[in-house]
C-alpha cells in the first residue's frame, strides 16, 4: 500500500517520446500526425491575443492555448514508475504496443460495419 501524501506515477512503463507514442494512437484510428511544426513565437502570439479576447468576454470562451501552458508544453518529461512498483506492485496491465495493437484491430472491426 502507498504512503498518504506520496505520488505515484502509473504509466506502460516503457519510455517513449510523446511525439512518438501520439503518432502511434493516431495510426492506430487510420490517422497521420502532422510533420510540420508551428513557430514558437506564432503560438506565443496566438496565446497572447486568444488571452486578451477570454478576458474580454469574461472568461466565457476558453482560448487553444494559454502562455502558461506554453512552457510546460516544450518540455520533455519522463515519468519513472519505480517508486510505484516497489511500494505498490505495480506492473503495467498491458504492453504499450498490445494496447495500440488491440485498439488498431477495434478499429478495424468497427470500420467494417
């Protein structure tokens, strides 16, 4: 049993870049991930002004993007699941590339309907 007050990060296990493990979800719905890339400052910008227009209307409207998420959303983060499985027993239910391979073949079976 874990320790009140402790995080506990529960993932597949393996590492995987996000970019990565996005464009292997997106192929498994019959879908290809973008390959450009948006300019830093033209996000920057949209976030600025999408900013301004949600506090114009009262916050009724949520912007795409905020600037505050935007520093969070360059940044690599690894998750490690080694205090979870020593303390918890925690082990992945299924492999990353079983999940994606069970949700390919659902939606296979649901496109031929």
């Amino acid at each position: 049993m874990g320790r009140p007050g402790e995080i506990y990060f529960i993932t597949d296990a393996e590492p995987v870049e996000f970019r990565e493990f996005i464009t292997s979800l997106l192929k498994t719905q019959g879908l290809e991930a973008p390959d450009k890339q948006v300019p830093h400052w033209l996000v920057q910008g949209i976030a600025t002004v999408t900013g301004w227009i949600a506090r114009f209307t009262g916050n009724r409207w949520t912007p795409p993007v905020t600037r505050q998420a935007l520093p969070t959303s360059a940044v690599e983060v690894t998750l490690d699941t080694r205090k979870a499985r020593a303390e918890l027993g925690y082990k992945p239910p299924v492999a990353r590339e079983r999940g994606l391979a069970t949700m390919r073949s659902e939606k296979q079976a649901s496109s031929a309907w």
